[in-house]
C-alpha cells in the first residue's frame, strides 16, 4: 500500500522538529482528520530557505509527507518553494495512495503559511502566493 519511500520518511523522518528563531511558522490542520502540521522556515537575506523543520500531529502520510517537503523547500528561494506543491512531494515519496491525498495537502498549505508569515514579517509580497485560510 505504500512505497518504500513513504515507509523510509514515516520510520526516519527528516527534519523533525522546531527552529528556535524562525523567519516564518506555519501551522494548518485538516478539520476531518485533526491532524496539525507546522513549518518551521529559516530564510536568508537573499530570500533562500536555509533550514526547514516540521512538527506533524497526524498519520504517518502526514509525516512523510512533512519529512519530504521540509528536504525539497531546502535551498530554494521563496520564490521557488511555491513549487513544492502537494503533487511535487507525493511524487517525490513515489505516490500515495487515494485515501491520503489529503495527507500531502496539509505539507503545502503549511508552506504557503510559513511564507506568508515570512512575507507580513519583512513586509513583502511573494509573486503566487495566496492567503491561507
Ligand atoms: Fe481521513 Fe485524514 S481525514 S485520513
Ligand atoms: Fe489526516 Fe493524514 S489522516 S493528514
């Protein structure tokens, strides 16, 4: 049911964790499941994602899917890391099944969360990102 991938970010997830001084946090939650992710970014004077880390309340897709999108925002610009999208990290774990699409979303949401916050702190307006709900 699920790759080897999945299995190798749930059982050694990366980046797990909190930044003590982060340029921006986000935290989502899906209201069905009551899973709560939440993004830690460190981001450098030249809009690059430095560090990453995550604190996932949830199922294991929702950890997986946490430990790979925290790898793939690495060393992007913020710019960069609106590609990161749900799609980006479920075919990075080598897919998921059906039931836990939903799972990947909250990894993405939770990106576009940390960069908006990162955005309001330093007054600045990323090109395609959206307001969180
Ligand atoms: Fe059912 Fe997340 S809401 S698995
Ligand atoms: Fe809720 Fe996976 S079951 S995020």
């Amino acid at each position: 049911m699920y790759s080897e991938k999945v299995m190798d970010h749930f059982t050694n997830p990366r980046n797990m964790g909190e930044l003590e001084n982060p340029s921006g946090v986000g935290t989502v939650g899906n209201a069905k499941c009551g899973d709560i992710m939440r993004i830690y970014l460190d981001i450098d004077e030249n809009h690059v994602i430095q560090d990453c880390k995550f604190k996932t309340f949830g199922c294991g897709a929702a950890v997986a899917t946490s430990s790979m999108a925290t790898e793939l925002v690495k060393g992007k610009t913020i710019e960069e890391a609106l590609t990161v999208t749900n799609k980006a990290v479920m075919e990075a774990l080598d897919g998921l099944p059906p039931v836990k699409v939903h799972c990947s979303l909250l990894a993405e949401e939770a990106i576009h969360a940390a960069l908006w916050d990162y955005a309001k702190k330093n007054n600045i307006v990323i090109e395609g990102l959206k307001e969180p709900k």
